[in-house]
C-alpha cells in the first residue's frame, strides 16, 4: 500500500474514532504553506489540532514517536494559519496524536491526548 493511501486509511480511521469519542471533526487535511494538518476538530469549547500516525507494525518505533520536536513545530506553525485564515483570536486549543499499529490485520488505535505543548 502507497503512503498516501496508508495516510488517508489512517485518517479515516481517527476521524471516526474521535466522532465517538465525542470530537466533531471540522477539516481533514489543513493546508497552510507547506505544512499539513491531518484534522482540525472541536472538542467542547476547545479547537484540537490532531496528528495521526499509522504504522503496519512496530519494527521501526511506535507511531507516535515520528512527532518528533520538527513535526510539533510544524504542526504549530500550521495551526497558527488555521487561526490566522479563520480570524480567531481568542480560542484555547490543544495538539493530540492518534497512533494507530496493526496486530494481525486489526487496527489499535490509541489516542494522546495534548501530546505536545
């Protein structure tokens, strides 16, 4: 399976998880300059900016550890677009990872919660 096809099950697979985690998902895939965001969702009265890591298995790491400290500030830079495009001004939000691993072709999916700062 290519990357972007991996990327976009993955996504799938967050999106709805988080639905009936109670998110309501606003945007799949932000686009500001040259960075991505994979969803924008609202949780409550706070704006969640989620990145979703998909691994088929864990030899190389577990998902979450490829956010590292250049994605964060990417991912950062890209959320400040997000604020910037939508005029919002006052808005508490907070960056989660969903890292999702295959076991024996079923996806696990973990969710954490303000991963980074």
């Amino acid at each position: 399976m290519n990357r972007r096809k991996q990327g976009a099950e993955g996504e799938a697979l967050a999106a709805r998880y988080l639905e009936q985690q109670g998110y309501t998902i606003l945007q799949h895939n932000y686009r500001y300059g040259r960075g991505e965001i994979d969803l924008v969702a609202r949780e409550g009265n706070e704006l969640v900016f989620v990145e979703v890591k998909l691994r088929r298995s864990t030899r190389l790491g577990d998902p979450e550890e490829a956010v590292t400290p250049a994605k964060q500030n990417q991912i950062r830079r890209v959320a400040e677009g997000y604020y910037y495009e939508h005029q919002i001004e006052r808005q508490t939000c907070r960056f989660d990872v969903v890292a999702i691993t295959y076991r024996n072709g079923t996806p696990h999916i973990r969710l954490l919660r303000d991963a980074f700062s």
